[in-house]
C-alpha cells in the first residue's frame, strides 16, 4: 500500500505502491459523494493546501473540461491550478509547499480567482459562476470573468436533489 522512500537531503517521504494508487478512483468517487452534500463551513472549520486539492481532484470533471492555467485563493492558501488535455494538476503556491513538492509553472495564469471556503457552493452545483460572483462567494480578481465559467464546468457536480 504504502512505502518509505529516503530522500538525497536525508528527509524520508512516504508514497503509495500501486496497489494503493489503485484506491484512488474509489476514494475520489467518496470525496465526490461526499461534497454534494456538505454543508457551509462552520466558524472553526479548517481548510488545508491538502482539502483543497482533494477537493478539486474529487470535483474535476475531465469529460467537460477545456484547457485552463489558473490561481485559486482561498484564504491564505494559494494554487495553481492547470489542465492540459484532460489531465488535472494543482500545484500549491502558497504556503510554500515542502521541498518535494512541484515547481510553480512559468508564466502567468489567464485569471486570478479569490474566494472563501464557500466556493464549494459553486464546486457543488448550488450556484451558477454569476450567482457566486454576486453574492460574494469568489472573485475573478485579474483576467476575464468568463474563466470563472470554465472553471465552474471543470469542477462542478450534480447537486444534491
């Protein structure tokens, strides 16, 4: 499932067999299940560089996705967000990732978005990218507005009837 892998610097990291990787598709189907029927955070509800990229990874919807190249803010925690024929990466900016982590892609992003927590009204299909603009949920801070509208597409899921 697991295993220890010694790093050049001394450090030790821990990653999946692909016996494990195998699980991926199972628990991304349970982060999925599971977002559709979260509700608003909660005053002390935390979210981690961590939450967010399973968040994403369990909402992106790779079928309906076009190219796209950009940051999402959420609170302190800052991504980079890409998708390249179909295929998802998130790579966090801030806070720094630890040194295993990827590089930050060169160039800038096509649009900056900024939003709380909530934004998983967005994820979870309870608003449309308008109605979150509106009522404060995210804002697309540097590039077109339209940008919010493919990555609203990208990520979001059925909501919950």
């Amino acid at each position: 499932m697991i295993r220890r892998v010694p790093l050049r610097n001394g450090g030790l990291v821990y990653e999946l067999t692909p016996y494990g990787r195998a699980l991926e598709p199972i628990l991304l189907a349970l982060g999925r299940w599971g977002l559709q029927a979260m509700g608003d955070p909660t005053e002390g509800d935390v979210v981690t560089p961590d939450s967010l990229t399973m968040m994403l990874r369990a909402s992106f919807q790779p079928a309906r996705a076009d190219d796209l190249d950009v940051e999402l803010h959420v609170g302190d925690i800052a991504s980079r967000v890409q998708i390249r024929d179909g295929a998802l990466e998130v790579i966090r900016i801030a806070p720094p990732a630890p040194p295993v982590g990827g590089a930050v892609p060169e160039g800038e992003p096509e649009a900056v978005i900024v939003a709380g927590p909530r934004i998983r009204r967005l994820i979870a299909g309870e608003v449309t990218p308008a109605e979150a603009i509106a009522q404060d949920l995210v804002a697309v801070v540097h590039g077109e507005e339209a940008t919010l509208d493919r990555f609203a597409q990208a990520f979001r899921i059925a909501a919950v009837a």
